[in-house]
C-alpha cells in the first residue's frame, strides 16, 4: 500500500537530534497525480515558512508482524486556500512533491524512557560502563568522565548491552551538556545518536524500552505493590 486518497497520515515537519525534538502533524490525503501529494492542511496547520523545506509523509501499513510505519521524504510546494472537494465543497489544502519509495519509519525512535536501576541494559565506551540518563531506539543519554575530552560530531563506538547480550554500535555525539552539582568537575552529560543500528538490534531495542514503560507505568499506578 502506497500512499493513497482518503489515507490519514502523519506528517513530520522537524525533527531535531540535537534538540532532541520532533514535530508530528496530521493530515488526510486529497489526491495524489505522481509525484504530486495533495494533503488537508495539517493539524496544527503548515504556514507559508515551510515551503521548500523537506518533510517526511508517513502512514501505517499492516503486515504479519503487526502495524508498521513507513515514510516517504516530501517538499510542500503550495497552500491551496480553496481547494475543491465538490462541488458545494472547498477547503484548504497543501501541495507536495514527494521522492519515490518508501522506508521503514519508527516514531518512537524518538521517545526516551529513564532507566531503572534494575533495567539490565548497560552502554560501554571505551569498556568502561557508563550511567545511562536515558535511551531511545535513537540514541542515548549518558554521564561520562570530562578527562576523555569527546566532541560534539566526533564518531564513537559503544558496546550496547540487552538482556546480557552485547552489540558493537556506532553512534554520533550529538551535544554534551554540564553535570550539576559535586560531580561537575569530573562528569559531563553525552547525548548520541545511533548509527546504522540493525534490524535485530532495534526490535531488540523496541521490545525492552516498551517492557520498562509498561514496568514504569504499573510501578506509577501501584506503589503499593513494591512495599
């Protein structure tokens, strides 16, 4: 399934690895003639300063595996203020040339968990551990002795450990960030981005940040449970 009218979509604006931030809007596919995308002005709405800039246009698909998003790099080129839907009918509308094809998009990438102590997941550079803040299918958080002196774009390899297994990962250093408090003399703050990560390792990945979500969440709603 490709993209289509009538198809809803989410439409990714920004995304930010040093910012750590990304801006999802809704739309619903108008018509779409080749590499022409007509979208319903998104929610909240694309204004004038987004034309000429790329987006990414992603839908859900349903495969064996369960729901799988899938994105597509886009340009919006026009804001259509009454565009057609018939005849009694006008709305607005944005105009987008997309690329061709369609890859693999996770959005929880994005979405970082805080790692309980009792997590068994561990981050090694340089094999020494480190302690994670916290960690995404993205990237990562973490405090790490200044006396290494890393910098920010500087290519990195950590030993990512899950469940007792151990992967070589390659990541970016995206920002480092001060330590507050008695430690900031000897500590500072790395956040990285994940490079080329397998397939094996982000389901692995996937699997365990969303098993210490649930953890979390019942741990929220249950205190009562711990005592």
């Amino acid at each position: 399934m490709d993209i289509a009218p009538g198809l809803n979509v989410d439409v990714i604006v920004d995304l930010s690895w040093l910012k750590e931030t990304i801006d999802v809007r809704r739309a619903t596919v108008y018509d779409v003639v080749g590499e022409r995308i007509v979208l319903s002005q998104t929610s909240p709405p694309i204004s004038k300063r987004y034309l000429g800039n790329r987006v990414i246009i992603t839908l859900v698909r349903q495969e064996r595996e369960g729901p799988v998003r899938y994105g597509v790099t886009a340009v919006p080129t026009e804001i259509i203020k009454d565009y057609r839907l018939s005849r009694s009918q006008t709305t607005q509308a944005i105009v987008m040339i997309r690329q061709p094809g369609l890859e693999r998009f996770n959005l929880r990438m994005f979405y970082r968990v805080d790692l309980p102590s009792d997590s068994n997941m561990a981050i090694r550079l340089k094999r020494e551990k480190v302690n994670i803040i916290d960690i995404s299918i993205g990237g990562a958080k973490f405090t790490y002795k200044k006396m290494h002196s890393l910098k920010p774009g500087e290519i990195i390899r950590l030993d990512l450990e899950i469940e007792e297994k151990s992967f070589d990962v390659e990541a970016r250093v995206v920002r480092i960030l001060p330590v507050m408090g008695r430690m900031s003399r000897e500590l500072e703050t790395i956040a990285v981005q994940f490079l080329g990560l397998d397939r094996k390792i982000k389901d692995l990945l996937s699997r365990k940040i969303r098993y210490i979500e649930r953890e979390t969440r019942y741990r929220e709603m249950f205190p009562e449970s711990l005592a």
